[in-house]
C-alpha cells in the first residue's frame, strides 16, 4: 500500500491539514471506548478497526486496554504486544501526514518496519495503511465523495483529501475482507463541493455507512449533531439513523468545545454506540457544562416528527402538543424566496417611498422598487404578513431571539426574511407576532432549529393557533396543561423576551 522509498517532507504535509479533520483528545476517545463491552479487551480474538485515524489515539488506547485485559492470557509483554498489534488492532489513515503519526503513536515509530518500532513488521505500514489516491472525476465531481474537481484536482505534491476507505466500492478490499469485532474513530466531517461561498458537502454520513458494509459488531463514532435535523446532504442520512434500531446509545454535546476545546462546531456533536446484534430503544444521554444533565431510553422519533429531539425532557412537552390537533405554523411559513429577490440586492429604485413604489425589507436596509421588477408571490403585494430573519442567531437552544417585523400591504422582502401569512387585517398579523415572540414558540422552533438558519420545516413542531386574539406564555401553558416542571424546563433554555 505504501511506497517506502517516497519519505515527505514534513511540513509541507503539515501546509496541507484539512480544517475539516478534527483530531481527538484521548480523554474523549476513552469516553467513547468505554461505551464498549469491557470483556472485548480481555479476548485475544478481538479485532479492532480505525478506518479514518488521524492521531492514531483511538488505536493506542485499545491497544493500552488490550496490554491490560489480555496480560492473564499471554503473559510475556513482548509477545502480549506483538499479538495485539499484528493482529487485533488496524488502521486506514486519511492523510500521508496522519499515517505517519498514527504509526508513531501506536508502534512508537513512523515505520513499522524501523528499528525503533515497538513490534517488527515486514512493511513500513504495518497494519495502519495509507495510500494517496486519486478521486474519480464524474462532471466536475467526484463520484464517491462529492469533492469539486476544480478545487481538488491538483498536484501530486498536494493532499487530494480522497479519502481511502470512502473511495471504494469494497471497504473490506484493505484487509482481505477480515471481519471487524470494532468499527470505532473520528471521521473527517466536510469537503469543499466548490459551490457558492464556502459550500462544503458533508463526509461523515458516507464513513458511517461505509462502516456498516463491514457489518461489525459494534460502531462507534463521533460526529457533528446536525444530522438531528437534516439539511444539505443529510435528509437521507437523517432517515437512515432514525430508522437504525440497531443504535443503542447517543452521547450529545450541544456544545461541541466540551468535546473539542478550543473548536466551534455548530449544531454540537455527538457520538454514538451501534450493536448489529441488539436493537430496541435508544438510551440518550445529554451532556452540558461537563455533566450529565439528562439520561434517557426512548426512541429515535415521536410519532408524527420527523427529526431527533435531543432534548429529553422536550418529549413529555410535545406529546401533550400533539393531543391537540391544530396544524402545524409552518403552512403558513413561505419560501426565502417567495418574491424572487435576492438577500445582496442594490438596484433600489428609490431609498424613499414613490408613487406606486413596493416598499422591500432588506438585510440592515429598506428600499423601494418598481411592481414590475416583482417576479414571484405577487398575490401577496397587498397583504399583511409577518417576517422573519432567516438567519437567527447561532442555532444553540436559548441564545436565538426572534424578532419578527409586521410586514404592512404593499411591502415585500428579499431573501433575508422568511414570510409568514398572509393575514387578513393588521391585528391579526400583530396577534401572529404575539405569539412569536413567546418563549413557548422560541423553545419548539429550537427543537429542530440547529443551526443559524431556518427554513419551512424547522417551523412544523409549533402548532396553529387562534389569531383572533394575543397570546402569551400563561395561555399557551395553560392550553396545553404543561406541569410546572415542565414550564420550569422551557423557562430556563429560553431567555427573556424583550
């Protein structure tokens, strides 16, 4: 798999880190280790696969536990070790760089075959391998990871990031189709897909489901929380995970930094426990300021949701919501859209009100422009509405205010704001607004919302109400017949309105 004659040149290796691999520190790998049946470390027939190592950390703290289970088994050191590494432990590194250190952490040199290397092998490898591919190009595209050809389509002397495991119609081809007891790491979580801005695809959906081709008996791994609620590339990965019933346990981290100091992942990460052998509930255990605040068994989905709550004393809450039948908000909720004009327009006709002139909401100003130049959602010109921010805040539960705008007839909005409506009168629209800026609203919009952008969907958890009239918390609270513990929990993650 290697070239040994080919030795890099360290720092141009290091020039070429991705930002999207995000290296583990050995006190979380351990927490993931310990989600493993603890007699797997005490079997010498074991085997353990890190498909995606970057540090190499997972693979040395196995190899630690198997230097301790095993010690009654074989008791020679030299010949414990030598067991473990040819053949319990291996690896598929991502990058030249990460094979070298993964080495260097597991056999205490670069080259398995070196003098210094802890246990001989007859390669520089050993049983972490690495070898710098090449994508394949489909239109612009690579065909196994989505990669954009004009972004990495380049020099030999540069990292493709083609990953190895990932690109590949047989992830077992590596290790002549052995079977893995562990499938366990911290896959790379994006790449560039050269679209507008710093578009980027998604990777980990792609490493867990090459993953469960292997059909290990457990699968660890850690990776972002945003698939919860889906998004870009992971509406299907989404559906696939709350559907596996194989997964048996999810740690999650609304605040990725507890996992990863120092690293700003939005929406959190979390990691997770998957048993080929056993299904049935979900044990979900929500971790904040370095303790456990939650634990509990429940299912991946609610009846009727189509995403993962992450917040378990949410669920009581929404099964009360749902005994009430009134229609999901978000059939009122239109598209960024609806009237055709973008978030970065500057071709105002007028910065004052004209004659005829469309008043339009836009990012930090207000314009006026010609009816004509209004291309879509012209029947709702001369209507009420209310809109809102499509960008809100962070995506963390109780740091987002809303702040809606009433939205008066012969005004429209760019793509800046999410439209709701239309309402037949002003009151109506300002009772709508009421209703918003409760905490109720902010907490449901929040089970779903885990980024700073929203769309129609994150919306389908708040439920229709009667805009005859205001509302406040009080009501909603009493509406729905929430406990006061449950009032007490919606309370302290949202913040005071203004």
């Amino acid at each position: 798999m290697e070239n040994s004659s080919y030795n890099p040149d360290v720092l141009n290796c290091i020039a070429n880190l991705s930002n999207d691999e995000v290296f583990t520190p050995p006190e979380l790998a351990n927490n993931v280790l310990d989600l493993l049946p603890q007699e797997l470390f005490r079997s010498p027939q074991t085997t353990f696969l890190d498909p995606f190592t970057k540090s190499g950390v997972f693979l040395r703290e196995i190899v630690k536990r198997l230097d301790r289970g095993l010690e009654s088994v074989i008791p020679d050191r030299q010949e414990r070790i030598d067991h473990i590494l040819h053949n319990q432990v291996f690896g598929i590194a991502c990058t030249e760089l990460t094979s070298l250190l993964s080495r260097r952490s597991v056999y205490c040199s670069k080259s398995a075959d070196g003098k210094y290397s802890v246990s001989r092998f007859k390669t520089p490898s050993g049983n972490i391998l690495y070898s710098n591919i090449n994508h394949t190009w489909e239109n612009g595209k690579c065909k196994y990871c989505g990669a954009s050809q004009a972004v990495y389509d380049r020099g030999s002397q540069s990292e493709q990031y083609a990953y190895m495991f990932i690109h590949t119609d047989n992830p077992g081809k590596f290790f002549n189709n052995m079977k893995f007891d562990v499938v366990i790491g911290n896959p790379p979580y994006q790449l560039s897909d050269g679209g507008f801005g710093a578009s980027s695809k998604a990777l980990y959906p792609d490493f867990v489901n090459q993953a469960k081709k292997l059909t290990p008996r457990y699968m660890c791994m850690i990776i972002p929380a945003r698939w919860y609620a889906g998004g870009k590339d992971l509406d299907d990965f989404r559906k696939t995970m709350l559907k596996d019933s194989h997964i048996r346990e999810i740690h999650d981290y609304p605040d990725a930094s507890e996992c990863f100091p120092g690293v700003e992942i939005k929406g959190g990460v979390c990691y997770f426990l998957w048993n080929r052998d056993v299904t049935g509930d979900v044990k979900v255990i929500t971790h904040k300021n370095g303790s456990i605040v939650s634990s509990m068994n429940r299912q991946l989905t609610e009846p009727g949701c189509d995403t993962f709550i992450r917040q378990n004393e949410a669920i009581s809450i929404l099964r009360k919501i749902r005994l009430v039948k009134t229609g999901s908000f978000s059939d009122l909720v239109h598209p960024a859209m609806t009237f055709g004009i973008r978030t970065y327009v500057k071709d105002f006709d007028s910065d004052k009100p004209f004659k005829g002139g469309i008043k339009v909401y836009a990012q930090r100003s207000v314009g006026y422009i010609e009816k004509n130049k209004i291309v879509s959602g012209t029947e709702y010109i001369d209507k009420w509405k209310v809109i809102i921010p499509e960008a809100i805040g962070s995506g963390e539960m109780g740091k987002d205010e809303i702040k809606p705008i009433l939205s008066e007839p012969y005004s429209i909005n760019t793509e800046t704001y999410i439209m709701n409506g239309p309402y037949q009168t002003e009151q109506e629209a300002l009772n709508v607004i009421s209703y918003i800026k409760t905490k109720l609203f902010h907490f449901l919009l929040g089970l779903k919302k885990i980024t700073q952008h929203t769309t129609q969907k994150v919306y389908s958890l708040i439920p229709l109400q009667d805009f005859s009239h205001p509302w406040t918390d009080e009501m909603l609270y009493k509406k729905y017949g929430l406990t006061d513990d449950e009032i007490a929990f919606i309370e302290s993650m949202i913040r005071p309105m203004e």
